[in-house]
C-alpha cells in the first residue's frame, strides 16, 4: 500500500503507531537517512462516510497553515503543520477494495504524550490558541463537517437514549444508574447548542479532538502541531478547550482502572489556560471566555455518554482492549466529571483573573 503513494526513498519497513481509537496507523520508515518517514492510515469509513471531504478538508487546513506560517517567516515550517502526502495518481487517498488509506509525512523528532507538565500546558494552550486564530481566515467554501452533529450535546444524548431503549448488548440493566444521571443533566449540557440559536455563541473552525496525543512535541518538548485534523469543521471553541482538559488535566488515564487516580490537574488546567487566554486575545468573546471550564465539563460529560452508548451497543464504535473497556472508560470519564463540577467555582475564579 505505501508504495502507491508519492513518496521519496525506499521503504524498509511498516510499523503500528499511536493509539488512537478510531483509524489505524502505521509508520512507513525509509532506508536513507535524507527520505523522510511517513505516516500510513487506514481510513475509518464506517464512521469517515465522505472520504472525498475529509481529504479535501485536511489539505486546504494544512495548506493555509503552512502558507501563513512561512508568510510570517517562521522558521521549520516542515514541523508546525502536516504535509499531506497524494498517491501516485494524484489523488488524496488511495481506495482499495472498499478501504481506504491515506499517508502525511512522519514529523521528524516529533513525539506524542498521554500527560503533560504544567510548563507544557502552557505553551500548549498559546500554540492551541494560535492554531484556531491561524485558520479563522481560511478562504473559500466553510469547511464541510465530516461527522454530522460530531459534538453537540443534545444528538448524543439521543444516541444514548435509543442505545438504552434498544439495549442490543443486554447491558443496560448493569448501567441503568448511570444513564440515569446522565440523562437528568441533559438540558444544562446542552447549553452551548442552546447560546448558539440565540446568537450568544459563535462557531469557529474548531479541531474537535484536541486529546493530548493528539499534539506533537519535538526532542525538547516544544509544542510543533496539532495531528488527527479529521473532524477539524466548525464548532465551539469550548469543545477544544474541554477536551485538552478532560485528557491532559487528568490525574488518571482516559480509562483507568483505578478510580482514585483520576482526578482533575488543577495545576494543568490553570497553566494551559493562561496560555490559551493569551494565544486566543485576539477573538475571544467574554462569553466564550467565561464558559471555558464549562467546556471542560461538557466535553467531559459528552465523552462519558459517547463511551456508553458504545457500551450499550455492542462496542461497535471505538476499538476496545477487553470487553469491558467501554464500561471501565464510561467509568473513568464519570468520575473526572464529578471531580471537574467539584473545581467548578475555583475554575471560574481563575479565568476571571486572567486578563
Ligand atoms: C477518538 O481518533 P482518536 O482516538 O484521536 C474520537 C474522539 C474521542 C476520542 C476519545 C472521530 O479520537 O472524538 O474524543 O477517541 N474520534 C472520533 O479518546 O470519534
Ligand atoms: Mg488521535
């Protein structure tokens, strides 16, 4: 598969990489010294249904980013933005058989973190911030999104909601308490959707999975970019804000085992914030700004409600380790929220003195 796409060198081998949840991914390593590496993914398309969009999408962001930056004369332009990478015939993936793959260039030196310093969290939330000011003047067409209704609240109670009536993995009768919970918190997270009608709450194109390993650091640790732009669309700020938070302000794993590990990095939350209030002066809104542990909390509480209604389906949407992973992760990510709602108000006294 590497070999149908444009690229320098010889490969020498094919390597699992990363771990996401979704595609697989593979680093393609090339024989000289002076090729680069690459990056192979299989494409998800069961949940990616518009392959043609999500490409299409990856590289005017790509393309701006690095048009900008090199216009602002930055300097290792090659690392602060991927480089999307066309098969031999010129197209931005390549389908076979009904899957289909797609290849960037591997960042040199770059590295990825489940858990970041407070030091990091800073300059990450200013580089974060920067990278939603560098697209807000993308030209052309508003990017299409490429997952319907990805992160609004109120469409995926209504999954959890029809995964409960169905109960297809008879697994309900184990979570009923926690559906339960989840349900009654409904109409105060759907706030966000709720500013949005009334004009209060603008979307911006927003990354829309800003999980920590989903970030590159180089050899000393510096932020270089964010990677997985595939539901990069338009959305609320919030939601990325909230979920740096939810996985790097996290004390535990996205799905520890040991509840007593996961707790809310108050240390995190407030380094990444001033970095963040700094990198987004320019465009921030007060309401923005003053939502943003709310975001925490939503995306928190939205995360918790995609894991379970995974669970009560049959896990037939995230890759699992253990038949139980999806319920240990529903878990998890309940007991950050209440840790979350119980730093609520010394969240907010934070952001407030931020300037
Ligand atoms: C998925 O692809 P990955 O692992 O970076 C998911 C995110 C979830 C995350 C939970 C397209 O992200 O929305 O927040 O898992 N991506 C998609 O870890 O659903
Ligand atoms: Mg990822």
């Amino acid at each position: 598969m590497a070999s149908r796409f444009a690229l320098e060198g010889e490969v020498e081998e094919v390597v699992p990489l990363g771990a996401g949840l979704i595609n697989d991914s593979y680093r393609v390593k090339t024989v000289a010294e002076e090729t680069p590496d690459y990056v192979l993914q299989r494409i998800n398309h069961a949940i990616f249904q518009d392959v043609d969009l999500l490409q299409e999408n990856i590289r005017r962001i790509t393309e701006h980013i690095r048009r900008k930056l090199e216009a602002r004369g930055e300097r290792d332009t090659e690392r602060k933005t991927l480089t999307v990478v066309p098969a031999k015939d010129g197209k931005l993936y390549v389908c076979d058989g009904g899957t289909y793959w797609r290849m960037t260039v591997f960042i040199r030196g770059s590295r990825t973190y489940e858990q970041v310093t407070p030091e990091l969290a800073y300059l990450t939330g200013k580089a974060f911030g920067e990278f939603q000011d560098l697209l807000s003047d993308l030209p052309g067409e508003p990017l299409g999104a490429t997952i319907p209704d990805f992160h609004n609240t109120a469409f995926r109670l209504e999954q959890l909601r029809e995964a409960a009536d169905a109960d297809r993995a008879g697994r309900l009768a184990k979570v009923r308490d926690v559906v339960e919970e989840l349900k009654g918190r409904a109409e105060e997270m759907c706030l966000a959707e709720r500013l949005f009608r009334e004009g209060k709450l603008p979307k911006r194109i927003t990354h829309c999975d800003t999980k920590v390993n989903n970030m590159l650091f180089d050899e000393e640790g510096r932020f270089l970019c964010v990677i997985d732009l595939d539901t990069t669309m338009p959305g609320f700020v919030l939601s990325d804000f909230g979920d740096f938070i939810r996985t790097a302000g996290n004390k535990g794993a996205e799905d520890d085992e040991d509840l007593s590990r996961v707790r809310v990095n108050m240390e995190v939350f407030r380094e990444f914030s001033r970095g963040y209030a700094e990198g987004t002066r320019a465009f921030l809104t007060p309401t923005e700004r003053e939502l943003l542990p709310y975001g925490a909390q939503m995306l928190t509480y939205m995360q918790t409600v995609r894991f379970l209604t995974d669970y009560l389906n049959g896990d037939t949407y995230y890759k699992i380790k253990s038949p139980e992973h999806n319920y240990q992760r529903t878990l998890a990510q309940l007991t950050l929220l209440h840790d979350i709602d119980a730093h609520l108000e010394e969240m907010k006294e934070w952001i407030k003195q931020l300037s």
